[in-house]
C-alpha cells in the first residue's frame, strides 16, 4: 500500500506559527477528498447500468472464483498492512527500540485513523513514539519522508517498465519481477559485508515498499475481473502506479475520493472501458479496503491499548 498517510510531517516544538497552515490545509483535503468520493458515487448511480452489469457479472461467478477474487482483495489489503509495518520497523530501528508487533499494531491503527477526517492517524503515530519510545517528532517525520521517497522511486520504475513493454510489446513480468531479486542480493551482501552495512536497511525496506505496490495491482485486478472487466498484467500493474500516486498526493487521507476518480479517467487510456466502469472498479476495491482496515485497525488499537496497560505507559500526548 503503501496505505499510511503521507502528510505533511509533524514539526518540533516551537514550530507552531506553521500548524496552522498544514491543519488548514488537512481541512481543505478532507472536505474535497469527501465531495470527490460523494461525485464518483453518484456518477455510478446515474450511470446505474454499469452498476447493474458488474452486479451480474458477480452473479454468474462460479462460488470458487468468486470467494477467490473475494480472498485477494481483502488478503491484499491485509498483506499491504503488514508490509508497511515491515518497513516502518527497518526505517524506524535506527531511531528507537519498537517490536514489530507493536509496530504491525501502530501502522493498523494509524491507517484506520486516517480515514477519519483530518487523518490523525499519522500524527497520533508520531505522538505515541515520542511519548512511548522516546522518539523524536522529527525523526518520526524522516520515516515517513523516507517511505514516500521509496514509494515514488518505486512508483517510477514499475510505470517505466509498465510503458515499455507496451509500447515493444514486451512481456511485463521479467521487467516487473527484476527488482525483487536485485534488491534481496543487495540487501544480503549488506549484512555479509561490513562495507555495506551502513546502507543495509535500504534494499530490504526498498524491496518491501516495492511488494506493496505489486500487491495493489493484484488487488485491481481482482475488483476489474469481479465486474466483469479483465484487465491484463500490464493494466493491473499501471493502475497500481496510478493508486500510488494517488495516495502520494498530501492531505487526502488515503487518496479518498482522488483515487477513485483517477483510476476513473485512466480507465479508456489504459483499457476500453469507460470512466464509470474504472471508478466502480475502485469503489469495489475501496470497500474491501475499509472493511479489511476497519478490522484490523480496531485489533491494532485493542493491542495497543492492552500493551500500554501491560507497561503502564502513560498516554500519548
């Protein structure tokens, strides 16, 4: 998913002349994130025939296939989860001491959090580090930052390869597939070799930044397919950039209402479906997408607060 929030980053302390601003600017994105996802739905119920044809084509999915396309949109959902609690864990270890659990519960947690408005997901994540681990806020912030680079130099690449081999006709999956073993090679010889261990986190957190993104494109393939509209590898894998970069896009939590309409109206350039059927598409996906996190986040909280109990850690500021 990467699904956390990429927002502007918290500041120090004594930089409060500049809140007001970021939370204006929160505001603002909530309010249009919300008004563009109330125009997708309604652009879908006006064109309720397209509707009533992915109802359908669900209806005649045989009970295996369907509990199949079913199992990777909400197990893609949860893998994305997990990954970017990997992630948060390598980049965060060189600032404080967190467990991977604990992370697993924060990154549930915050994601569910941003999609409340205003997204205080993130914020309540920075919050609880400094107040639990000692962390500071800016380094905190650098993780985030850190995660959004990765996500983009990702980004790139897989739209890059997604391009070329449309564009020669080549087969996506070699070019797709390449950074995943050049990266878990390098990250290797990191760990064996004592003049790479000052960059040894990178390739492992690079690799599993760019597993989400792999994963998301399984995921709209799986809500296209489940419409009655498949998509090939290489459309999957560009509506997968498109989501990225949707959700790269500060102050929208989670690229609510942005997303949607992006996948939307790249849906002719990329296939020879309509605007309407692209954003059903997503519509579709983002239930799954909310249900998965809605469980997940509420376990993360649970566990948090049982853990700080436990510890009997004071709360987050």
């Amino acid at each position: 998913m990467a699904l956390e929030q990429h927002s502007q980053p918290m500041g120090p302390p004594g930089a409060a002349p500049a809140q007001p601003r970021s939370l204006w600017w929160r505001r603002a994105g909530t309010i249009a994130g919300i008004l563009l996802l109330a125009a997708a739905l309604f652009m879908v119920w006006r064109k309720h025939e397209i509707v009533t044809a992915a109802f359908h084509s669900i209806q005649q999915l045989s009970t295996a296939r369907l509990l199949g396309y079913l199992a990777v949109l909400a197990g893609s959902v949860a893998i994305n989860i997990m990954l970017t609690g990997g992630l948060f864990s390598l980049l965060m270890s060189r600032y404080g001491k967190v467990s991977v659990l604990e992370m697993q519960a924060l990154i549930a947690a915050s994601t569910l959090l941003n999609f409340v408005p205003l997204g205080p997901g993130l914020f309540g994540r920075i919050a609880y580090h400094r107040a639990v681990h000692e962390i500071s806020a800016i380094d905190s912030a650098k993780t985030v930052l850190q995660a959004t680079v990765l996500s983009a130099i990702g980004t790139v690449y897989l739209a890059g390869a997604t391009f070329l081999s449309l564009r020669f006709d080549w087969s996506i999956w070699p070019l797709a597939l390449m950074p995943i073993p050049l990266l878990a090679i390098l990250g290797l010889a990191a760990v064996m070799f004592k003049s790479l261990r000052p960059i040894r986190i990178w390739p492992w957190a690079g690799l599993l930044r760019y597993l989400e993104i792999i994963v998301i494109a399984g995921r709209y393939y799986a809500a296209f397919a489940l419409i009655g509209a498949p998509i090939s590898s290489s459309g999957a894998l560009a509506f997968a950039c498109v989501s990225m970069v949707a959700r790269l896009v500060p102050f929208f939590s989670n690229g609510l209402g942005l997303r949607e309409w992006a996948i939307g109206l790249v849906s002719p350039l990329l296939t020879s479906y309509q605007v309407g059927l692209g954003i059903t598409a997503d519509l579709l996906n983002r239930a799954a997408e909310l249900l998965v996190v809605l469980i997940m986040g509420l376990a993360g909280i649970a566990w948090i607060a049982h853990h700080r109990r436990a510890r009997n850690t004071p709360p987050a500021p």
